[in-house]
C-alpha cells in the first residue's frame, strides 16, 4: 500500500516512513499543507497519515481539498489536539480515524492495517444488517430486494454505511457527496430531502427501520435496525 506521511516534525516522520516500510507499504513524506495536496493530485496514495498542525495551511484544509477533489483514500489523523470539537471537526472533514499525540508507533501500524483491511473488504461490496452494497456496481439491495436509488442517493447510504452505528452530519454529507465548501447557506434542505427520499425506499417496505436522526447532529445507519 502506498501510505503519504504528512508530518512536519522530521522524526516523528522518519519513524513513522521507516516503520511503515518494515511492514511492506511503500512510504513517502511531506512536511506541508501545499505539497501534501500536490501529492494527493499526482496520484499514487493509498492512504493518509495526516498531522493536523501543519505550515502552509493545516491538515484539515488538506483533507477538506483532498476530498473535494475527489479523492476517497483512508485517512488517519495524528495531531496534539485533544479536544472533543477537534476530533469532531476532523471527522466532518472526511477523516477514517484519530490518534492522539504522543502515540506509540506500533499503535499507528494496528490503525494502518485497520483501515487497509477495511478498503479492501470495501472493494466490492459493504453489508451493513440485511442491507447490501455493491460498491462497484453502484447498487443496493435489501433483504435480497433491489433498491432503486438515484446516484446522489447511493452516496448518501454509502457514507452511512461506510460509519454504520456511528453519527454522521450534515457537514459530512455536504463535502462527501455533494464536495461542498463551508459557505453562507449550507445544503441541509438539499440533504434532509435526499435522506427523506431514501428512507422511503430503505425503511419504509420494511418492518425494521434502519437510518435514525441524531437530533442536532445528522443521521445514523443502525447496524442492527431500529423499531
């Protein structure tokens, strides 16, 4: 796997590179916001090790312009901010996981492998409860019954699926599948009316529901179904 290290502190790089290729990826680091980006845009990374204070601009804006470029790749997040609403806004940029400075080494290499592992089962298909995703094909089917969705439709359940059990916002949603930026009048009509349209095809022919609303947070895909 061909892992981007984007880390301004040169040891902390240097052993994360060199730890990494011990373990068969192939590993190549950055020290900034721009190049990171400039990286991504050439092609060839498989996944992101992102510090989050960086010079340049920081690893949020990496992630947020990564993701708006259409890139998908796993992203794991290494920063000194330990705060709730940090970890939250890394999340909502389209952040996979979060590891908190100082971090042992073998604890970035079991998060590395985590996410690896969850790419390649990833691949081909996702099946959250008796829901089944088909990644390549772009289609969805429940209880073995073929779901007729809309492309922006697909991406919605996608994203869900792919946080199944976990909150996902609005914000997430926006930059995910509609790759907007923070702006004056967000797309939350736009959305509610996308997840309202999936519900309907999702739950409502079934006597379990599975997409639940987190009141003042976004929505949630219950892996085991909801009453």
């Amino acid at each position: 796997m061909r892992v981007l290290v984007v880390e301004d502190e040169a040891k902390i790089a240097g052993a994360l590179c060199a730890a990494l290729g011990a373990e068969g990826h192939e590993a190549a680091r950055v020290g900034d916001g721009p190049a990171a980006v400039a990286a991504v845009e050439r092609g060839g990374v498989d996944l992101m090790v992102l510090d989050l204070g960086l010079p340049g601009f920081d690893g949020l804006e990496v992630l947020r312009r990564a993701r708006a470029g259409g890139w998908r790749g796993p992203v794991l997040v290494l920063t000194a901010r330990d705060a709730v609403d940090d970890r939250v806004a890394g999340l909502d940029a389209g952040a996979d996981d979060y590891l908190v400075k100082p971090f042992a080494v073998a604890e970035v290499l079991a998060r590395v492998r985590a996410l690896a592992r969850r790419g390649a089962a990833e691949a081909s298909r996702l099946v959250v409860a008796d829901l089944e995703l088909d990644i390549v094909e772009r289609r969805a089917r429940r209880a073995g019954r073929l779901l007729d969705l809309t492309p922006k439709e697909f991406e919605v359940l996608l994203l869900l699926a792919r946080h199944a059990g976990q909150p996902v916002t609005r914000r997430m949603l926006a930059e995910a599948v509609w790759n907007d930026v923070p702006r004056a009048t967000p797309l939350d009509n736009v959305i509610d009316v996308h997840v309202a349209r999936l519900r309907r095809k999702v739950d409502d022919p079934f006597a379990v529901r599975l997409i639940r609303t987190v009141r003042g947070v976004g929505f949630v895909l219950e892996s085991a179904g909801c009453a």
